[in-house]
C-alpha cells in the first residue's frame, strides 16, 4: 500500500509550500545583470555566495549618455564572500578572506569541500576569464589554476565524480563533441573522451556508472545554430566514463529552449527552472528511475535566481527578478516581486515519510 501511494506522488502534480528563509545580504542586484544569477555553491549544508553586480546611483546627462550602454558604467563589482547556513536560517559575511579580484559572476563546481570557479566574469562586463580557481572552504584559500587548455562552443558545463571533472560545452554538438578531463588529484589533463554521437547539451550530471546530459542529439543534416532553439524535448543522454560510448536511455522532457531556462543538477535528477508568460515551472528530471515530475509552479515570472537543490527536492532560492521579454518589456505578472529568499518543501515529501511511520 505504501508503495502504491508513494509512486502516485511521483506520477502526479507535487504542490509544495514556499517558506522564506533569511534574506541574501550580498550585493548582486538582478537590475545590474538581469540574465546571471548570484554566483553560489553548496558545500554540505551551508550555501556560499561570491562577488555579484550591483548599480551605482547616478544623474542622467542627456548631453553625454548613450542610450543603449548607459548603465555599462555604473554599476560596482563585489569581491565579498556570504555563506547561507541551512541549520540554522542565517547569513554571515566571510571576513577571513576575499575574492582573488572583484568579479560579476562566474560558473562553478563543487568537490568534496572544494568550489572550482571558470568562466569568471570580472570588472569587464562580458570579458570572461579562461582560468580556473579553487577555493577551499575549510582552509578558507585562494589558488589559481592552470588556463582551460581547449576550446568549446556555447557555454561551459561540468560534473565532478571520482577524482575527475568533465567539461563539455553546451554547443559542442554543432562540430564534434569532445569530453574534458581534468583529473582533480594530480591536477593534469587526461586524454578526452570522444561520444559516438552529437549533441547539444542543457546540463550535465555524474552518475554513478556514467555521465548524464540532458540535451539533443544531432544528425549530419542540423548544422545551423537554429535547430537548437527550435527543440522543444530533451532527452536524457548517457555517456560511459571510460569508453565515451554514448547511448539514448528513452527518457524525454519538453522544456522550452529560451535563455531563462535554468537547469542544475544534484543527487541523480535534474532540476529545470522554466520560465513561462505567467509563472515559473520546477521539473524534475530523475536519471534512475528515468521520469520526470512537475514539482511546483511559482506565481511569478521569476528570472535568474540563485536556484539550489539540497537533499530530497528541497530547494532554496536566492536573488532573481521579474523577468522580461526578448523586446525588454515587463512580462505579465501578479505580485510585487523584487527579490526572492525562499525555501520550497515538496508536500510529497512530508506525505511519504508519514506514511512510512504507519
């Protein structure tokens, strides 16, 4: 019976109750770049948060503004450090040490207690940097790596599993995919992985046995950037850590492809943050048991969060803002949302371990 019940939580709609936490006491400002989140990462049970964007207020001269660039020069760069304890709903500022520079934003990935930080934006608004840095959060310090030794199309992603970390860019697909490794103990590159197969890519994951992506695969036909924006499904894609051979596991999820999209990826299952005309979408894609779950609508048009899952689908929120259209107006939405400090529990949660304790 408890097996019965519990499978029809994941079969159906799981509503959950959103709880504000301790508000964000950095200085990112969705206003500054409305498209990049809060840079953070969890580590255990504490999320930590670096650098971010934020205005500077000014008086407009008509006689000198540029219209399109005029707020590129009036905005602030922070090299401040916040760490998010979930024990106990509280921020604190990391006095002990500070960003090797000041930087708007960056991608990261966690090992064991280490954040490594790449495609790090700095003062210069689009310039990223192609070094990596790892910083370490129980020593609490800096070192800065070695330069990314290849090239990739799109955006950066990577996973971390077993000593190793894998790059893949998100647009590889469109020449020929190439799997990144960087072995974390000896810090060299290892000889790349070569998938049988082209794809695009949303996200990546580690597995336990192999590599996951969420994304599309390419025939010889889809050699335009185009066909990735007209791609409504994804599918789960597995990629074998030592042989690069790349399988289709069956699984698909409709996802739309626009620039709010959101996907991270924790614990065996994706987690897609989809931003509709009134409301955002959480989708939650599950590499085991090879389904996928809608966990929550939000009433608002939430753009670039600081979006964390922690444990079993409980998720924080951090940052973010109204989003808006691709002609930069206001979408439709109900509320007065600024920012957004929240926790989201899952109902199927707290239902399904009740019904163990029967």
């Amino acid at each position: 019976m408890i097996r019965l019940l519990t499978l029809s939580f994941f079969a159906s709609l799981c509503l959950g109750e959103l709880i504000p936490v301790s508000n964000y006491i950095g200085q990112h400002k969705q206003k500054c770049e409305p498209r990049l989140a809060i840079t953070g990462e969890l580590v255990q049970d504490k999320i930590y948060t670096f650098g971010g964007c934020y205005p500077i207020p000014y008086i407009v001269d008509p006689s000198v503004e540029n219209m399109y660039f005029m707020n590129a020069k009036h905005n602030n760069v922070s090299e401040t450090i916040q760490i998010y304890d979930i024990k106990k709903d509280e921020w604190t500022h990391e006095t002990e040490v500070k960003l090797p520079f000041p930087w708007r934003s960056a991608s990261t990935q966690v090992y064991q207690q280490d954040i490594y930080f790449y495609s790090v934006r700095s003062a210069e608004r689009y310039q990223d940097s192609g070094k990596m840095w790892k910083y370490d959060t129980v020593l609490k310090e800096f070192s800065a790596l070695e330069d990314l030794p290849f090239n990739w199309h799109g955006n950066l992603k990577t996973c971390a599993n077993n000593g190793r970390m894998y790059f893949v860019g998100d647009s590889d697909g469109m020449q020929r995919n190439a799997i990144q490794v960087y072995n974390i103990e000896n810090g060299v590159w290892e000889k790349p992985l070569f998938p049988n197969l082209r794809f695009t890519i949303k996200q990546m994951l580690c597995g336990k046995d192999a590599i996951q992506f969420l994304g599309n695969v390419l025939t010889d036909e889809d050699d335009s950037m185009l066909v990735y924006f007209r791609l409504e499904n994804s599918e789960l894609i597995r990629t074998d850590y030592i042989t690069g051979n790349t399988i289709l596991s069956g699984l698909s999820v409709k996802a739309s492809s626009t620039y709010d999209l959101i996907v991270k990826a924790n614990n065996d299952k994706f987690y897609y943050f989809d931003v509709k005309d009134e409301e955002t979408v959480i989708v939650v894609v599950d590499t085991v048991a090879l389904e996928n779950r809608t966990l929550e609508a939000l009433p608002h048009t939430l753009e670039a969060p600081l979006f964390i899952p922690y444990q079993d689908d409980l998720l924080f929120l951090f940052g973010g803002g109204r989003s808006r259209n691709s002609w930069n107006r206001p979408k439709k939405s109900t509320g007065t949302l600024k920012t957004y400090s929240h926790k989201l529990v899952p109902e199927s949660i707290v239902e399904i371990k009740h019904q163990k304790n029967e």
